[in-house]
C-alpha cells in the first residue's frame, strides 16, 4: 500500500508521486485507484490499487542499493546480446525496462553504452538508450538525494573510462 504524497515507481514512465486514492465506480463495483503524477512528463496515471502490484508499481529503491546499481553500471565487456539482431535487442530491452526493475533498466543502458562505444547507435538504439538513463537517473538522484546533473556526470564518467 502506498500513502499520499509517497514517492512510487511506475516501469516505462519514471519515478511519480501519489496525489491521491480516489475511489470510482465501474459496472456497479467500487474501485480504488492510486493518481500517481509522474514527475518528468507532468502525466497523471491512474492504478487501481488492487492492481499495483501486476502492473509494476513500487517504491523508489532504497538507498542502500544505489551503489550496486553503479557497480552494475561499470561491469565491462557484458554485451549479452549485441551480436543479436536490432529487433531481438530492442524486444529483450523493452521488456526489461517494462519490468520496472532499476538493475534491469541499468542492465539495457550498460549494454547500449558498451554497443555505442563501437559503432554509431541507430535511431531506434538511441531512443531506447535515452528511455534508460532518463529512467535510470531521475530514480538514482531521488533515492540517494543527489541531484540529477550529478548522476548524469557519474554514468557519463563510467562509460568514458
């Protein structure tokens, strides 16, 4: 259960915060629903709160896994998959980032780093990339209390080494 005004983690959307628990009516049932409001888009979601959990909501991670998402980061020469052609990529990594789980979205953004620093990403690779660190870096900034230039710097600085 999430509480108004906590922080949750919605995949493929980013870090929200819970404006309210609002309450509808569907084919005469009552339902709850979490308004979640993303932070980067200004989006409002709606997730019924029966349905949190299927759905991926979750809190932001805890402080103290902050330092393994790095450690995660700057593992090298772990390019699972980047002999696989785009479309088996792009669906292995859309399905990780759409799992919601930070060490699986900082798995796609490693790999997509480590394929860049060989050949020029394509327009559909660079999206993806974009998706990942964008994900990556605002839950890192609100989990540890940094600021977000910050993280960026540090991401940037273990795939320039």
């Amino acid at each position: 259960m999430f509480k108004i005004g906590e922080m949750a983690v919605y995949p493929t959307q980013g870090v929200g915060k819970i404006e309210a628990i609002e309450s509808k009516e569907f084919s005469g049932e009552r339902h709850d629903f979490y308004v979640l409001r993303i932070v980067d888009s200004d989006m409002t979601i709606m997730v019924p709160v029966g349905n949190a959990n299927n759905v991926g909501l979750r809190n932001l991670i805890h402080k103290d896994s902050v330092s393994s998402v790095y450690d995660l980061l700057e593992e090298k020469d772990v390019v699972g998959g980047a002999m696989a052609s785009w479309s088996r990529r792009q669906r292995e990594y859309n399905d990780k980032i759409k799992s919601g789980d930070l060490f699986e979205v900082a798995s796609v953004l490693r790999e997509l780093y480590q394929i860049k620093g060989g050949k020029e990403l394509s327009y559909g690779e660079k999206k993806v990339l974009e998706l990942a660190r964008k994900l990556l870096v605002k839950e890192l900034a609100l989990a540890d209390g940094s600021e977000e230039n910050e993280v960026v710097e540090r991401v940037e600085n273990i795939f320039l080494n």
